[in-house]
C-alpha cells in the first residue's frame, strides 16, 4: 500500500527532500510543515533534524563557564564534532527512509556542513567532510532558504533560546552561495511568513504529484519553532501539532 503511492516524477522516486539555509532561515518551521503536508495527501513522509551539535555544545561550553562552542574545543574540535555527529544524523534518516518506505524530509544536509566549515574557515576540513559525507546520496531536491542575515538575526532574538552574530549569520549565508552545488538548490524567498514560504515550496515540488493529487487546503499548522517542537528528531511527521 505504502509503494503504490510513493511520490513520483517520471520514475523516480521522492526519496528525500532538503531544508537547508543560515539559523533563522525557518528550516525546522517549513520541514515539518512539509512532512505533515506529504502525509495529509497520502505520501507518507518523516521529519528528520540531522543536526551537528553546534548548540548542545554551546550549552555545555556556558556551563563550563565559556562563550561559546568554539571557545570549548577550539575551531578543528568543533568542526570534527559537528562533521562527525551530522554525518551520524543523515546515515540514521537515510537507513529508516530505506527500511520505511517514507520520504525523508531532512532539516539540514550534506551542504549544512561544507557551509558551516567554509564560514568558519576551516577549508581543509571542507575536503574531509566531503569524503565522508560522499556515500550520501544527494536530495531529489534541496530547498534552500534565502533570509536576509539581519532578519535572521531578529527571529533568532526573538525565539529566546540561542544567540548568533551577525557576522557568523553573513558569513554563513555568503558560504551557501559559493558552494559548488549552489547550482543545483531550489532557492526560495524565506524572508516572508511561514505561509508564503510553505507555499512557494508546495509550488515547486507539484509536479512531482500524479495528476488529480493536490496540497490540502489552509494552514499546515502551527510552527515547531514556536511550540518548541522538532529539536529531537527524528519524529513522525504528524507526532506533534
């Protein structure tokens, strides 16, 4: 039941969808939005938050009585632990979307990490992340989300729960648009409301709908961000409001 309405275009199949952009760009909004939207028009899908780690460790790094992550293991330290633990994240959503059957929609991938490595400057880094990360197979499609650094800034501030700079949210922004598969994203306005930005992503992934199939009517629902949902992924796309 499940294989007869996979979503297709032509004969492939939308394995994995990706939500990538700078913090703040609203990728855990828009992912679960996504996921409970394929699951409403019978296309089962999962939510999957492939992160690096970057804020538990600023967590632990402020107990310990340090700014920051970077401050607690240094640049190469925190590179290698978040290479390491995202990598983890994707292999575990990949092998669940391979033994379920559902589409994967990923909040954050592959190219998180090659941006995350260049805005911290970390270039050789940048080699070994993609020698790893090269048994991955790339999205049917890659969102990513385009916010001006200066409104990311005012919705992370705004959320309460973490900090960035706006020299770290610049630079991270300018490292995904130089990124050799830049060419290849999906770039969508994210400097609008959740709403808005969740139907330019529906506009683009309907022709991968047979005919007759449509998005639900409405509101996807509230965001995750707001209710504090999503940072413990993976979680079935409808688990939580």
């Amino acid at each position: 039941m499940v294989r007869s309405r996979r979503v297709r275009r032509g004969g492939a199949r939308l394995r994995a969808v990706a939500l990538i952009g700078i913090d703040g760009s609203g990728k855990t909004t828009q992912a679960h939005r996504l996921a409970e939207a394929l699951t409403a028009v019978g296309h089962p899908a999962t939510y999957h938050r492939n992160a690096g780690g970057r804020r538990w460790l600023g967590r632990i790094a402020q107990r310990l009585g340090r700014s920051d992550a970077q401050r607690l293991v240094g640049r190469d330290g925190l590179l290698a632990v978040e290479s390491v633990l995202r990598w983890l994240a994707i292999a575990l959503a990949l092998l669940s979307c391979l033994l379920t059957g559902r589409t994967a929609v990923m909040d954050r991938y592959a190219a998180c990490q090659y941006a995350s490595i260049r805005a911290h400057g970390g270039q050789r880094w940048e080699r070994l992340a993609r020698a790893g990360y090269r048994v991955f197979p790339p999205p049917r499609v890659t969102f990513l989300l385009a916010v001006d650094p200066a409104e990311a800034y005012r919705r992370i501030e705004r959320r309460g729960t973490d900090h960035e700079s706006m020299q770290w949210l610049t630079a991270a922004a300018t490292a995904y648009r130089t990124l050799p598969e830049y060419a290849g994203f999906v770039v969508v306005d994210a400097n609008g409301s959740p709403d808005e930005v969740s139907r330019r992503i529906r506009a683009h992934l309907s022709e991968w709908f047979p005919d007759g199939t449509g998005w639900p009517t409405g509101d996807a629902g509230p965001s995750p961000d707001d209710a504090g949902a999503g940072r413990d992924g993976p979680v079935p796309a409808r688990a939580r409001p």
